[in-house]
C-alpha cells in the first residue's frame, strides 16, 4: 500500500537496527499535544482499477466539444512522437538537473529549447522558462524595473489590449514593490494601441512599455512605431508574443529601430495540451545587456575537465538558492517538462512546419470570421489585420447564444462582456488549423439558429 | 594564509582602502574575501559620479557558488569604476590590491576621518577571530 | 550511461522535415491580409529533420540522465519518491487534455469535482481552512502565503509591517519570496541542538513583524520542538506563521500545520503527493489557510453550490491578493496529485510520514554504524538526515562534492550537497518511504567503498565522476565564456 515495499521482516529488521521498539517511537521529538490519530476528510484508498473508473467516468462526463475558444490557449495538433517521448521516465521523474553530469539529457534540451526560443524571437538569450504566459510578462515587468536604470519611477504603460488576465497577474506579482501602471486606451474603431494613447505620457517617466502582438483581439500592433516611440524616450519594451505566430509576424528582435528589450509569451501552443489551463510553460528572451537582469535558469555550454564539450547550470548568482533576499526573482522549480514537450515540438516542426500552422490557423480563421459575419446580426468588431483569432459583434447578448451552443456541443469563443463592458455583445472566436471548413459550417448554422431562437424569444 | 599590505586601511566587511595622491580613495575586496568568493566569473562597479554614502552596497562580487555586495567604505562620490573588470572579472583573484581594484571615489568632507577603518594588523586580528 | 549526443542543429538538412506533421498550406493569398511590414522576412532556424531523426535524438538525451525511474535519488528536500504510472495515464485522459480553461462549467463538472475533492483532502492533511490550487510551484505557492500575510495586516489598517523573519538555514525561496512581497528579511539563528534559536527570535520580533517562514522538520532534518513557543511569541508580537511545505512528506498524518499553529501554508504536491518533477517542473504549491487569512485566497478556487461546482473569482472573493495564473494553474499537476491521494486514501497517507521516517532513520543509523558523522547525532531524523563530512575534508582533502560525483559512478544520484549552507561539506539525504530496505543497504555500501577509496586512493574520488556521459564539468569557464545557443561556427 501507498507503493511502500516493506514486509513486516523489513520493518522488524530496520527497527532493531534504529534500537526503537516501533515506527511510533521514532515520532517521539514532537510534543504529544500536537499528534493526530487520524485523517478523517480523507477517504478511504481506491485500488488503480476503482480510481482509473472513476476518473475516465468524470472525464466521459465533461465530454469534448467543438471549440472556437483561444485567448491565450490554443488547440493545435500535436505529433505524436511528442508526448510518447516527453513521458518517458527519465525526463518525467528527474530532478532539476543540479548534478550536471547526471542530467546531461535534461541539460542539452534545455540549451537546444534556448536556442531555439533566442531564434524563434530574433532575441540573444533565453531562460528554461517561466510558470506561464502570464506570470513571465510579470517577471519582465520587474525584470525591466531591474534593467532601465535612467528610470526611477517603476512605471509601467500596459495597453488594455493586452490580455485582461496577464493584466491582471502583473498587478498581483508586483503591487507590493511599488510599481505603478497606467493603462493605455484602445482606439475602438480598431481595437489596437494608436499614438493618442501615448501622447500623455510625453515627457515623463515611464520605465517601460508592454506590447502585445497579435493583442488580445486578435489585432496586429503597430509594434515598429509602438518601439521606436519608447525607446527614442528611454523606455524598455517589453514584447508579449505567441510563438506560432512568429512563424509569419515580425520578431520582437526586429521591432522598430532596435528592436523589444525582452520577449515573453506562452508556450503552449508548441505542443503543449489545453490541459483546462495547465501545466503550460512561458517563455523569456532578452538582449545580452540585459541578461543578468533575467530571472529563472539558464543553461551554459562549457568544458569537461578531459575537455569535451558539456551543459551545466551557469549564471545562477542571480538566483535564490546563492542571492537568496537580492535573487531576481524567487522562482525555483519551473516548468520543465513542457520545455521538453516544446522542444520536441519544434524539432518535428522546424521552419516549414511552424509556418505552414501559423498559415493554416490563420486562414481558418479567415474563413470563420467571413463565414459566421454572413449570419445576419454578426460583424466584425474592428477594422484592420488580425492574426488567427479576431472579435464579433453580436446584435443581442453573448452568454444566452454561447450557452446555446454548449447544448449542441459547440464552444463558441469567449464573451467579452465582463471584460470589456464598453465593447457591448463582443464574442472572441478562434480557429487553428485543427479545424475543417465542415466544422466552420456547423458553428454557422447553430449561431444561426442560436440568434433566431434569441429574436423569437 | 592571505596577503595583507601594510599601508592600507581595510573595513570589517573586507574592502580595503587605499588613499592616493590626489586624495581619491582607491578601493577593493581583499585577498581573503576574493579567496572565499573563488574564481569571479562577474564584478558590477558603480558609475563615475554616484554619490554613496558608508555603508552602501555599490558593487558586486560573483562567482560560480556565491555572490556578494561590496560596500563604500566612506561617503563620498565615485570617480571611476574599474572598466578592466567587464572582460576581465578575474584579475580580482590574481591581483586584488592592485590590478582587482574596483572603483575610486572623492570622499566627503570629514568623512575619511569619521569612516571606521582598520588598521592592517586590527584586520588580521579579525580574519583571526572569524578562523580565516 | 551513453556517449554524448550532438546538438540537434547538427543533424539539420536544408529542405528535410517531418511533413506528416504538418498541415496543408493554405496558400499564400490566404496570407494575403497580413501587411508586408508586419511579416516575417527570414524563417527561424530551427532545426530540419525527420521524426526518426527527432525521436532518436531525444530518446538518447533522456538515457543521458537519471531519474526516479531508473537510479535511487536521495535528494534531501526534494521528496523524489516513485510517481505512480496511474497518476499519468488518468490525469492524461483525453477529455481532460482537450479541455479549454475557459470552456464552459456545465461541461467541466467532472474536473471541477476532482479539484474540489483535492482541496478538501489538501485541508484534511494540513489542517487548513481553506486551501487554494493555483499557485504553480513551491516559491509561487510561498509568494501566495506572504500576499495574503501583507494583505491581511493591510486589511487591518496596520501597514508598517514589512518584516519576515527566516532561520538562517531556511531554502533561499523564502528570503528571495520576501523580498518579493516588499518585505525586509530578519534572519535568525538555529541553537546548537538544530532547533530555533529563541532568544534570538524574542530579540528580533517587534511591531514592524508581518510574519515567519519557517519548514519544519527543519532544513536540519530535524523537528523544531519548540514550535509551540514560537507559535506564541510571533502571534504575541502581531505576525503570522507562515509553514513552508518543503518537509510535509515528514509528517503527513502524524501532525498537521494547522494544529502547530501556523496560519498559511504552502505544500509542494510534486514533492510529497508525488506529482513528477519533471527535470525541473511543473510543480505545484496548492497553499492552505487558517481561517482568518480565508478571505485573501488567490483566484480562482473551486466552490460548490447543491451539487455544482463552479469557479469562483475576484467577484466572489474581493479581498483576494489576486490572480497568479493566466487560467487555473496547473490543472494537470492537480489531477496527477488528486489520484495519488485517492491511491493511497487515508490509511495509505500515514504509511507516508511512517515509513518515510523509518527510512531516513535506518539509513543514519547504518551510515553512522560505517563510520560517518551525523550533523545532529543527538536527534530524531525526520525523513532525512545530514552527514557532514568536514572530517574527510580536513583528514584526507576529499569534499562532500568529491563524494556526490563518486557517488553517480556508483549508480546512486547524489543527495543534495552544500545546503543547508550552515553546516559545512554537508549531505543533506531523503530516501523516501518507497524506497526498500536492499537500496538503502546497497546505498550504504557504495558510501562506504567511497570512504574506502578517499583513504587510499583519493585522486580516484576527487576526479569523479568516471563513467557519466561527460566529466566534471567547468562551471567558471559557463560563466566566463557564456554559450548559451548554439551557432554554427561556434565550437568550445
């Protein structure tokens, strides 16, 4: 029970070695007082058969829909090679790869992962990963308040087109250091960040600039104007991008004059399941100047002592377990695995595959934005380019119709009303390459239906 | 046992302080602190013209294992960091009261006077008593 | 162990790739929409092969490592106990997989049950109030508890308490998660006997202390018996108890946080719910609460109304220090977590902290009776122990490093070396409760072969490792001369 492999011989046997009568005596050293004689709350053991029903009932009940959901996690195919390699026992159940010639494998990933994320986003360096999407702007956030030494002010210009929650994890990750933000304005006719946003910032001190790219909406930034804005007034920009995209959109490396400071985005559409939200991993890329300013592990190329090429953990004064309260950051175990997953992803993809998703994706989303606009009561929301995922308008209120189509078996994006209040019966609706034009046809058709029914009623 | 010149002052947290011609203080970590660090593999020194005053962290020491801040000695404003140390952070282990030198700074009015500074041999009676 | 493997860059061709991957391209007018100045003007390089060129590469890098599947792994803090196949296989079903975080909750009752479920177990073992799910990691889930700390003084209108006291022997975690939270950290000192230095912390406490971090059993692998007494001087100086989960493999089922007097806790599912670690993550640092700190929780939690379960956000919570996730953390990691705790149910769950401590007890006692100093000789091992080896440093110039690198050539993965930083050339060992008594012995055995050979034939364990993939490796020179991507002309 509870994989314990001890017979009553070994117990007796290692007791009489330890000289104590029982296992109770060695729990001897915490006062009595405080001992518990057992875990009511907890139920009583289930065998592997009874848990692995129980689980594929629940899973069986959620059942799979046909879903038009993004904002921030995206369904794409994942090779199958992907996950049959990643769950292997010896990546899946290592440790953090501190003993560096035990975890060559481990090591050798990781710097093969950098490199490919320092490629992917025309950047110099990247770190083995954040938590999330969310929490990796976070930590650029203060990794820029680190970096921007000319500022003093720990301000943060974060356009409301990025997405509400990374918005949201920013201000939690950094409200006890005193950073501040202000909250750019979206031009509403066409849902991205414009130069009326920032000319109230003229001539103060802001430390940086966040950008998004595609925003939320789905719509592309203006990112070269956004950089050379901030950087010809000493502002870091930070670039939040989804790495299939950069298949087809301009690097942050390549924005503006200069190009972003820092790039960090989430990692999970690079092979990485749904999975109702996690685990996933972000992703965090910057400049060689700004390196050290750089929170979480980064892996190092280096020499053996007979001379031969090895990886090793490098760089880690900046971290807890060596600066501990001065460390950049407190993160400690991250989220390797998926590193793994993505690592593996972009080797089965390469150059021509990555681009030929991002294209697949985007012209199903194409299609799916001119098919459902053809329903009478549906528009598009803004005007202008938007990359694989893009906002409606609906004539009548967007929950009742979503729920609608649950019924038939259909997520149909996300309602943006509590979101966005000011933007009305907005719905964000996004196809991937996992999607037919037969798919396309039936969300058509029970939108439809969805909108007549909610006229008639 | 470490190397200890003489005719310079040192602090507690193992600067030492060397006064020079003009005045200026020319400061660095001593022989035992660069030998408990090991090989610095990064030093940060402060901008020419920051004001510290003693006591203030204004420079950094790392090496592979351990990272430590170095502290002004005595209030003042800095004239120089050593630039010699961005490609070369190891000549703080070869060489840490000359070449190693981190930063040189003007010191206050008075402050050289009110700074508590050590004698080489209160130093040594110190590294003594930590066992080092 | 295998030869080295070279960098998958090198096994690129112009034009190879594994195109039953991929998609159909739709064409290039479909990309027509996309502005020119927007575009990408070069590929990245990434790397060209085939699936079998892909597969073999990676399934050779994973054989460069050890792992809980193949080698004993006796970290100390790091609980790296055997993680059951069930957990994966169920929690990777494909419903769950395919599910979208923000699907809709009428068609998510089934995992929303098992996270429900998880937090009650999760309160059950901790003795907490209230528990929430979304913090990723152990230092995610101990940013959580000091936000909830800060948040609950603000609350009370007594803002200038920004002081977090940590024994000197604390993970770094908990000073950096200080600094974190805009707190100023108060270290203190441990007694001779490993346990909390207490005139030290009655000096130290005052009416700036927010609150303390402590892990106990300690990072000495011993248990702070005075913990009610601490209890009592911080609460007494108007700070809170904060319990690092580091060590609950220890203890589970024997004694809970919230009945030592702790007010938030952080409990690192991949270390004693045996969720993987994954060669670095994903983690998982649920944090539970007394119910004073209930009102702080971060967002989102798993709330049940009749017979519904359904997300419950900032709206429901107000005074949450906020969202931490993008979606629901790592939902993934949950199921994994929640499997094993249903596994092993109630009574499998105080086998845990039994037979965890029988190990750990075992091992000092056979690995002090070969010769080797206990840190704490006077001391219960908790469910690990420190060896110190101070001696061999002095007597025969051999370090605990030299000893952990013989160690892999051996077979066994090292136990966790030079921490705590407070007792010098220090093993810190965990055995954990699945491991069996002839792995124990086998492990005491290579040890003492290790002693054997530091006596006569030092150079042997000072140049280890010798059959690893690579030798010791050249940290300064990482440092130095960064090589941190791979470029084509750039060899070390």
């Amino acid at each position: 029970m509870a994989f314990i492999p001890h017979t009553e011989a070994d117990v007796a046997a290692m007791l009489a070695t330890i000289g104590a009568a029982s296992i109770e005596e060695l729990f001897e050293e915490i006062p009595p007082e405080l001992r518990i004689r057992s875990l009511a709350g907890v139920p009583e053991a289930l065998n592997e058969m009874e848990i692995g029903r129980l689980m594929s009932e629940r899973a069986a009940a959620d059942g799979t829909a046909l879903s038009f959901l993004g904002a921030g996690a995206y369904e794409h195919h994942i090779p199958a090679a992907v996950w049959a390699i990643t769950t292997r026992g010896e990546f899946y159940s290592a440790y953090t790869p501190y003993q560096a010639e035990a975890s060559q494998g481990t090591l050798q990933l990781i710097y093969e992962f950098q490199t490919m994320m320092a490629r992917l986003t025309a950047m110099d360096a990247a770190n083995a990963s954040m938590y999330d999407g969310a929490s990796a702007m976070g930590e650029a956030v203060l990794m820029a308040v680190r970096a921007n030494r000319k500022s003093k002010a720990a301000r943060i210009l974060l356009p409301a087109s990025v997405h509400p929650h990374y918005r949201q994890v920013a201000h939690a990750m950094t409200s006890n250091q005193g950073l501040t933000f202000a909250e750019l304005p979206y031009a509403p006719q066409e849902g991205v960040t414009g130069a009326a946003a920032l000319a109230p910032f003229e001539g103060q001190d802001v430390t940086a600039l966040v950008v998004q790219q595609p925003n939320f909406f789905g719509r592309l930034e203006d990112v070269d104007a956004l950089t050379d804005w901030a950087h010809a007034r000493g502002i870091l920009v930070i670039a939040v991008v989804n790495p299939i995209a950069l298949a087809l959109l301009k690097p942050p490396g390549e924005w503006g004059a200069r190009g972003a400071d820092i790039a960090v985005g989430e990692g999970q559409p690079l092979g990485v399941p749904l999975s109702a939200g996690g685990p996933y991993f972000g992703f965090m890329t910057t400049r060689m100047e700004y390196l050290r300013q750089m929170p979480g592990r980064i892996v190092g190329r280096t020499l053996d002592t007979a001379g031969h090429p090895g990886f090793t953990l490098t760089l880690q004064a900046r971290e807890q377990h060596i600066r501990r309260a001065k460390a950049t950051s407190n993160i400690c175990t991250n989220q390797g695995l998926l590193v793994t997953a993505a690592t593996i992803y972009l080797s089965l993809m390469g150059p021509q595959g990555l681009e030929r998703t991002a294209a697949a994706a985007h012209a199903r989303t194409r299609e799916l934005v001119a098919t459902l606009t053809r329903v009478p009561g549906v528009r598009p929301a803004f005007s202008g380019p938007y990359f694989h995922e893009a906002v409606l308008q609906l004539d009548r209120p967007v929950a009742p119709v979503l729920r609608a189509l649950a019924a038939g078996g259909i997520h149909g994006g996300l309602d943006l009303a509590p979101y966005y209040p000011e933007l009305g019966s907005a719905l964000l609706v996004c196809a991937t390459e996992t999607k037919s034009s037969a798919d396309i046809e039936r969300y058509r058709a029970q939108l439809s239906e969805a909108l007549q029914a909610a006229r008639a009623a | 046992m470490s190397e200890l010149p003489a005719d310079l002052k040192y602090t507690k947290s193992h600067e030492w302080v060397r006064t020079l011609s003009d005045g200026t203080l020319e400061i660095g970590i001593s022989d035992h602190a660069q030998h408990a660090l090991g090989d610095l593999v990064f030093v940060e020194v402060p901008e020419a013209g920051r004001k510290v005053q003693a006591g203030e962290a204004c420079a950094v020491v790392e090496s592979v294992k351990a990272a430590s801040d170095v502290y002004a000695p005595v209030s003042g404003q800095i004239t120089a960091g050593n630039p010699k140390l961005a490609a070369e952070p190891e000549a703080v282990n070869s060489s840490p009261y000359a070449e190693g030198w981190l930063m040189r700074l003007k010191p206050a009015p008075g402050a050289l006077a009110a700074a508590a500074l050590l004698s080489a041999a209160e130093y040594q009676k110190l590294l003594d008593a930590e066992g080092g | 162990m295998r030869a080295p493997e070279q960098v998958i860059f090198e096994y690129s061709q112009p034009g190879r790739g594994a195109s039953d991957q991929w998609p159909r391209h739709p064409g290039a007018a479909a990309l027509a929409d996309l502005p020119v100045a927007q575009r990408r003007t070069r590929p990245p390089l990434l790397p060209e092969v085939s699936e079998l060129e892909a597969v073999r590469h990676f399934t050779r890098l994973s054989q460069l490592n050890f792992s809980i599947d193949t080698h004993f792994y006796p970290l100390g803090s790091c609980t790296m106990k055997y993680n059951p196949k069930a957990c994966n296989q169920y929690a990777m079903l494909p419903q769950f997989l395919a599910r979208h975080p923000l699907a809709p909750e009428a068609q998510g009752q089934g995992l929303l049950a098992c996270l429900y479920e998880l937090q009650e177990m999760l309160k059950a073992v901790t003795g907490m109030e209230g528990v929430a799910l979304s913090p990723m990691a152990g230092a995610h889930g101990e940013f959580a508890g000091v936000a909830m700390i800060r948040a609950y003084h603000r609350a009370r209108g007594d803002l200038k308490r920004n002081e977090i006291i940590v024994p000197e022997a604390a993970h770094g975690t908990n000073p950096a998660t200080a600094t974190m939270c805009g707190c100023v950290v108060r270290e203190i000192p441990v007694d001779a006997q490993g346990d909390v230095d207490l005139p030290a912390l009655k000096a130290v406490v005052n009416p700036n202390t927010a609150g303390i971090m402590l892990t106990n059993p300690s990072t000495l692998g011993v248990f702070e018996r005075h913990i009610t007494e601490v209890a009592r001087i911080v609460h007494e100086a108007g700070g809170l108890l904060y319990y690092d989960g580091a060590n609950l493999n220890a203890i589970l089922g024997k004694v809970r946080p919230g009945d030592m007097g702790f007010d938030v806790i952080h409990m690192n599912l991949h270390k004693t719910f045996s969720t993987p670690h994954g060669g670095g993550g994903p983690g998982a640092g649920a944090v539970g609460v007394a119910a004073r700190l209930l009102p702080f929780l971060p967002v989102p939690l798993v709330g049940k109304e009749g017979e519904r379960y359904r997300w419950l956000t900032a709206a429901d919570v107000p005074q949450s220090i906020g969202r931490l996730s993008a979606f629901m953390g790592n939902a993934g990691v949950l199921l994994r977590a929640y499997i094993y705790m249903r596994l092993l149910g109630r009574e499998g769950m105080r086998l845990v902290g039994e037979f965890a401590t029988l190990n750990a007890n075992y091992l000092l006692k056979r690995l002090q009776a070969a010769g080797f100093d206990a840190a704490y000789p006077q001391r219960r091992a908790s469910h690990e122990f420190i060896i110190t080896l101070k001696r061999q440093a002095r007597e025969l110039n051999v370090t605990a490093m030299d000893f952990a690198k013989r160690l892999l050539d051996y077979g066994f993965h090292a136990p966790t070396t030079y921490f705590p930083l407070l007792v010098p050339e220090c093993l810190l060992i965990e055995p954990t409760e699945t491991e069996s008594r002839e792995v124990l012995d086998a492990f005491v055995t290579a040890l003492s072969h290790i002693q054997k050979e530091a006596e006569q034939e030092p150079g042997r364990v000072t140049s280890a490792p010798h059959t690893m993939p690579v030798r010791r490796l050249d940290d300064v020179r990482a440092a130095r001369q960064l090589d941190l991507t791979w470029k084509p002309t750039a060899q070390p």
